[in-house]
C-alpha cells in the first residue's frame, strides 16, 4: 500500500510538471504567433520583394553614394532667387563655430541690429563669450539649487532623473538671452573676445556636466543624512566657486569695467572714448527704452497642442530666479502676419526652426521639394508637422535672425531670409533662403515685439498658463 500511494504522488508530480511544460511551450508559441518574425511571416516578407533589373540599379548607386546626392531633385537646381522685396539691412556675419550657442548669437545679433542702425555703424559684435561664461555659471546653480529643492525625491523621479541627464548645456533660448543680459550686461566683442573652448565648447561641457553631476550626488547625500538648509546653501557656494574656476580657466575671467569708443571700418573713433561697466554699457548704448522680457512675446506653431492657449515649461531657463520659457501656440499664418510687420518696420526677430530638415548647406537653400526620398526609394513619407513633433521627428534645433520676406502683389509670403551664425562661407552669403512652405512645415518659435501682436493674443496672455513639465519635447534648447 505505502509503494502504491508513493506512486500516485509521483504521477501527479509529473502530471503537474507536464502540465506547467505545455503552458510554457504554449506561451513561447503565442509570443512567435503574435508578434516575433515566424519563418512564415518572413516567407511572406520575401516575397513582397521582387529583384528587379531596376532595384539592382538602385543598390548599386545607394549603397556606394550618399543618398541625398541621389536624391536631389533636379527641379529645384535652377539659379537661386535672392530677390527679397523687404529686407532689413544687416551688417557682417557671425559665427558661433563648433558650440551650440546658435540662440546666444541670435539674441545678440538682434540687439546688434538695433545699435548699428541707431548709431550708424559699418559693423559691431557684442561678446557672447562674456554673457556664455555667466550663461554657465547660472546654469550650474540652476542645476544645484535644483538638486537641493528635489533631493528628497528618489533618484528615479522623473525630474531628477532629467536633472542628472542634463546638468548643463550650451544650448538655450531667448528667456535666457533676455535674463541674462538684464542680470550682467553686455561688453564689445573685442573686450572680450571668442577663445578656443567657447569655439570649440563640447569636451569642456563634457567635464563640466562630470564635476556638476558629482556636486549633485554629494548634495543629495547631505540632504539624507539631515544636514540644514543653511549647511547645503555654504557647500553650494563652494562647489560654485570651484565651477567658476573652471570657467576662468577655459574663457577667461569677464571684465568689470572697461573704456571703449565706437569706431568705423577704418578703425576711427566715432564716439568719445568713455569708461562703462558691462550693465551701464548695456543700459546707456543698447537698452534705449525696451524691456527684452516684458516688450517681447515668444510664439510657437505648435500643431500637436491646442492653438490660441499659453504654455509654460518648468525648468526651462537659465537662470534659477529667471523666467520659464514662456510661448503662445498659434496657427502659422497669424506668426506670418506678425513676422510681416515687425520686417516692414526694419526690426528683425529671434527665429528659431528644424534647420537640418530639406537643406542644401552650400547654397543656402531650404525647400520641401529639395530631396524627393519618395520617387527614389519607392514609399511615401507622409506624416504632417503634427504627427512629426508627436512621434520626436521635428522639433526646433537651431536660431536665427529672421531678415526678410518676399511678398507677391497681394501681400502674401513666397519666401523668407534668415541671417545664420555658421559663418560667411556658409549658404548663401551666411544667409539661409526658406521657401514658404518649409515655413510652414519646420518653423517653431518667434519672438516678436508685443506692438506687432493684435488685441486677440494680447488676450491669449492674459490667461493662465498651461504648465508642461521640464522633459516635455518642446523644451529642446536650440544649439
């Protein structure tokens, strides 16, 4: 009896582990029904394939030649219209080198624009190394003080997990032009002037984004074992002092005061030689009554989201006590109609788009029609801006200065100018030409004085703004 009973365990042990054998086999077996490649499917997937005379052609000549070579439709190669029928004149060409400072220059050079013009200058740059270096110095207490305010968080919150990915970066935008211009002024070019790493500014970030993550650690481990506000607040201070080293140490350490006289192309005195610090040098010569924060709206098309509401980005500044980067969304034609005003009254604009998009570098061209990757590769590509943005293959990812408009006999836009920041050399004359339909498709953000908006999207600011949090994909700083 006892060997019987032993048995009739045994079975049912075995039943059960054959039971478990099948559920397991069947559940491998749904997966490869549902959803891995089965030697079936992949029979079916060959088949759809028939090597033609014409396909072997084409693997020949795609995978020996860059395909935007191959791609480039020749409709589009006749000789490039420059013709702009309002235009407002610019002086020299900047150029921001390998950084990604493009917002930096951009800001600046619509504040060059202004002083030129009112003090007739034949040309003029202002430091942006200067306003960088106090750029990165905000950024890291941004980023610290930021630490300190979530360090009871864990480290798999959302927002400290976009923290320690981005410490610091050298891209940016216009709030952070406007903050930081406010805050510590501006100094001619040759006061301060470019040095290799501000050209070059990728290792330097790469360190710098090293030491900041290991000053957020250590603030993080202070905060759990109790230590005081006050006590965070002096070691913050000292990780800072340790940042602005690096800082000196890599461009140079910003002046405090300096003596400068206007010149012209000869190099003659136009304007007395006269002492300025940076803020009186920015309040006395280039402030002239505006308020770059308070006069001045961003504007976004932005598909994806509703129209005609304000949005706010957490996080998204340069300063820790700085504006948000703050915009209305709204449809592309009442953008057209502002950006129009603002070029006929000889006042360019921070523009910001999807540059890499349809772009011949070395003419300096921007058109939809530019590549036609459909005809040669045989499928459709046919998302609309909408769908780009939501699935992250469009968002902005340069500035500019928008300059000019071409308008046909009835007011309406054909094409548009933008001033680029990559050099002389670069495009056409340093310009970039857009044709109106890639307006339409990859232009992002515009920043406007508010004298140009109508009485609707003054209302529109009025209201309260929808708050997005800091990892939304519109917070991509343009570089």
């Amino acid at each position: 009896m006892q060997i019987t009973l032993i048995n009739k365990q045994k079975i049912k042990i075995m039943k059960k582990v054959f039971l478990t054998c099948l559920t397991i086999m069947a559940v491998i077996t749904g997966h490869a029904q549902n959803g891995s490649i089965t030697s079936e499917m992949l029979g079916q997937i060959k088949k759809s394939y028939s090597a033609t005379t014409t396909d072997k052609a084409l693997i020949n000549a795609i995978s020996n030649t860059d395909i935007r070579t191959l791609a480039v439709n020749r409709d589009t190669q006749g000789e490039l219209d420059t013709y702009f029928s309002n235009r407002v004149p610019t002086v020299g060409i900047t150029n921001q080198k390998s950084s990604g400072r493009c917002w930096l220059f951009t800001g600046l050079n619509v504040l060059r624009s202004r002083l030129i013009a009112s003090k007739k200058l034949d040309g003029f740059e202002f430091s942006q190394s200067y306003c960088f270096f106090w750029d990165q110095l905000e950024k890291s207490n941004l980023f610290l003080q930021s630490v300190i305010d979530n360090s009871k968080k864990s480290m798999d919150d959302k927002t400290v997990e976009w923290l320690f990915k981005n410490p610091i970066g050298d891209g940016g935008t216009y709030t952070g032009v406007a903050d930081l211009v406010a805050k510590y002024g501006l100094v001619p070019k040759s006061i301060m002037p470019e040095s290799f790493n501000s050209d070059n500014t990728s290792h330097y970030a790469d360190l710098m984004s090293l030491k900041l993550r290991e000053f957020g650690l250590e603030l993080r481990d202070m905060s759990s074992k109790g230590k005081s506000a006050k006590d965070m607040e002096i070691r913050k201070t000292a990780m800072l002092g340790t940042v602005y080293r690096m800082l000196v140490l890599f461009f140079g350490e910003p002046v405090n005061e300096f003596q400068y006289a206007f010149r012209d192309k000869t190099g003659k005195p136009v304007t007395e030689l006269k002492k300025y610090t940076p803020k009186s040098f920015y309040e006395e010569e280039v402030k002239s009554g505006i308020d770059l924060n308070n006069d001045f709206v961003m504007l976004m098309n932005d598909p994806s989201r509703p129209y005609w509401q304000v949005y706010d980005i957490d996080l998204d500044r340069h300063l820790y006590e700085g504006h948000n980067w703050l915009y209305v969304n709204l449809p592309i034609e009442e953008i057209k109609s502002m950006a129009i005003q603002s070029i006929k009254n000889n006042e360019v604009m921070y523009f910001s788009c999807d540059v890499g998009k349809f772009q011949d570098k070395e003419r300096g061209l921007l058109d939809v029609n530019y590549y036609d990757y459909e005809d040669l590769l045989g499928t459709k590509f046919s998302m609309d801006k909408k769908q780009r943005i939501q699935t992250f293959s469009s968002g902005s990812s340069h500035a500019m200065t928008l300059t000019g408009v071409d308008l046909d006999s009835n007011g309406v836009s054909k094409k548009w100018l933008v001033e680029n920041s990559w050099g002389k050399n670069k495009g056409y004359d340093g310009f970039l030409i857009m044709t109106d339909k890639w307006f339409d498709e990859y232009m992002f953000r515009l920043v406007v004085n508010k004298k140009y908006i109508s009485t609707k999207v003054l209302d529109v600011l009025k209201k309260k703004p929808v708050k997005l949090p800091v990892w939304d994909p519109m917070f991509s700083e343009e570089d």
